[in-house]
C-alpha cells in the first residue's frame, strides 16, 4: 500500500476545497494535497450549478451574508479577468405580479442600495418587457450586477494554480478512513495511505 506525507490535506475538489487550498498555498509553505473522490474536479455542484455571480441584493444590509456577497462578487470578477476567464453580466430582473408584491420589491431596492448596488433600475410593466419579452408583472427591479461564470472552469483554474504553487491535487481519490496517530491524522484510501 502506497504511502504519502503532507502537512495539510483538504478533502474535496469542488471550488470551496480549491478556494480552501489556494488560500492556504499563498499564505505559507506547507506542504499540501487536495483529495476529490471523482476523476474530475468540480464533478459535482461547482461544475453543475447555475453559475450565477450573485449580486447582493436579498441580504439584510450589513450582516456578514451581504459583505461575503458583495465582497465575493468583486473578488470573482478580478480572479476571473486576472485568468482570462468570460463572464457575462447580464443582470436580472425582480418582477412583482401583484400589487402585494410591491412592498417586498420596494424592501429589495432599499437594501441593495445599501448593500452597495450600483445601477438599480425599477422598470414598469412595458419596461419588463423589452428587457424579457415572456415576462410580465406590474413593476420590477432591474439588477445590472448580477453575472454568469462557468464555475467549473473556475475550480479548474483554481487547481492549475494549486499545482503550480507545489501542492498536489489528486482525483480518484475517495477517503475511506480517518484516524488519529500519536503524531497526526492517517486517512486510508483503497489506493494508500496519507500521512
């Protein structure tokens, strides 16, 4: 059974445990290996999910939820022209159907001008439409700040600066155990065991 020593070991190659890893490779020199069970990096959520960069918009106006958002999608932007990588900023429409609906549409505004929002629009009903012809409400919120990224292209980029930075990301590699020693963790895998 093959076996193999790092000082840190992160379970998971989706875009937390990339992230994760890529943190820890520019703030000290352990040595490092990223486990994903997969054959693939971001096999599962990160490479499936809507890749929607969220704007900020629906969290209540300075609770760590809006500053991790805010602060997210700026951080997002960056990593990915820094990489070379397309987003699309298409914004989204919030659509009220319903007088009942106003207030709720009018709460939204407020907090994202106070989360930072640039650029919030309120459309009438003929402007909901020429924005999205099959949509239809009586008011609606346009939110230009909202964006698209390819998340798996993301984790993956993630993973090349990973490597490059002397840690090892390994695929294939599902832990079956973990356990503690007088002198660390043990994590057996059907393919060795990591120290």
């Amino acid at each position: 059974m093959n076996s193999s020593s790092y000082e840190i070991a992160v379970i998971g190659g989706g875009i937390v445990g990339m992230a994760t890893a890529m943190a820890l490779t520019s703030r000290n020199r352990s040595s490092l290996i990223v486990l994903e069970a997969e054959n693939r990096i971001a096999a599962h959520q990160s490479g499936n999910n809507s890749g929607v960069i969220h704007s900020g918009l629906y969290y209540r106006p300075g609770s760590l939820k809006a500053q991790n958002c805010v602060e997210g999608r700026e951080e997002m932007h960056r990593f990915c022209e820094a990489h070379g990588i397309p987003v699309e900023r298409p914004g989204k429409i919030v659509v009220a159907t319903q007088n009942s609906e106003l207030p709720a549409l009018e709460e939204l505004e407020r907090r994202g001008k106070a989360n930072g929002l640039q650029g919030l629009t309120r459309l009438r009903p003929e402007e909901i439409r020429e924005h999205e012809p099959h949509v239809s409400g009586i008011a609606g919120l346009l939110v230009r700040e909202t964006g698209i990224v390819d998340y798996g292209r993301v984790t993956q980029v993630m993973a090349n600066g990973v490597g490059e930075a002397g840690a090892t990301v390994r695929t294939g590699a599902r832990g079956d155990r973990c356990r503690r020693t007088s002198d660390g963790l043990v994590l057996e895998r059907s393919a060795g065991v990591i120290h």
